[in-house]
C-alpha cells in the first residue's frame, strides 16, 4: 500500500484549543483523523508535532492517491487546518526504478534557436 507524508498546520483557533488542554496534543489531533484515516482503509504509521511551517508531521498508508485526497479535502473542510500538505513517497527500490526509467526516457529540453534551455 503506498506511503504518504503528511503535514499539517493548524488555525490559530485549533492551536489555541490545543492549549486549554495540554496533556494530549494528539487527541485533538492525530486521534481526532484516525476514524477518517480508517474509513478511507489508511493506517497511520507514526505521528510527530513539529516545528516550523506545520504543527503535525504523519507517515500514513493509503489505498491510492484518490483515498490520500479525499482525507486532505475532508481534513481541510473540518476547518482546524490552515494547510495541509499530501506527499506520496516512494521506497528506495520504486525510487530507483524511477531513476532507471527516467534515463531510459532520454528527454532533451527544447532549443531556442542557437541555445539550449538546459541549465549549465
């Protein structure tokens, strides 16, 4: 099943519920997406608060890419988000399958007349 990261910012509002009850950040958050998670047939593989741009980093496990968007879409409608951020990662073995395929693609860049585009 593929694996996805997952970034969330919260609101101003959420991140302030969040700290009236501070003993479990997670049960706001992380638990809160669980059921979404597992009605979509995901499974969260691990979670982190961050700092920085996101407030949650997860690693979760998802049918596909429409069952990955169809958690952001229901996530950001809930309105605790400011931003949510979805990237598919691929494992070592599919990274370089992509590698090997992308050589084998062979694409040149277009020209402009007497000039490549392609970067020096």
């Amino acid at each position: 099943m593929p694996i996805y990261l997952v970034q969330v910012a919260y609101t101003d509002k959420a991140l302030a519920a969040i700290l009236k009850n501070p003993e479990n950040p997670h049960r706001g958050g992380i638990e809160a997406v669980r059921p979404a998670v597992e009605k979509l047939e995901g499974k969260i593989l691990s979670a982190y608060l961050a700092l920085g741009e996101y407030n949650v980093v997860a690693i979760l496990q998802m049918p596909d890419n429409v069952n990955a968007t169809a958690l952001s879409m229901a996530i950001m409608a809930a309105g605790a988000c400011k931003m949510i951020n979805i990237t598919p990662l691929l494992t070592m073995q599919e990274g370089l399958e992509a590698i090997r395929k992308a050589h084998e693609a062979a694409y040149r860049p277009p020209s402009s007349g007497s000039e490549s585009l392609r970067r020096e």
